[in-house]
C-alpha cells in the first residue's frame, strides 16, 4: 500500500512539474 501511495505522489509531483514548466515556457 505505501509502494503504491508513494508512486502516486510521484506522478503527482511529476506531472505538476511538467505543467509549471510549460506554464513557464508559455510565458
């Protein structure tokens, strides 16, 4: 259960990653 709640903040964290930098990039 924890492998599977870390891999979820993982994505999470990832994807909000991506979406700051095109954020920034289209700024």
């Amino acid at each position: 259960m924890i492998a599977v709640l870390e891999r979820f903040s993982d994505r999470t964290y990832r994807s909000a990653a991506d979406v700051g930098e095109e954020f920034g990039n289209v700024r």
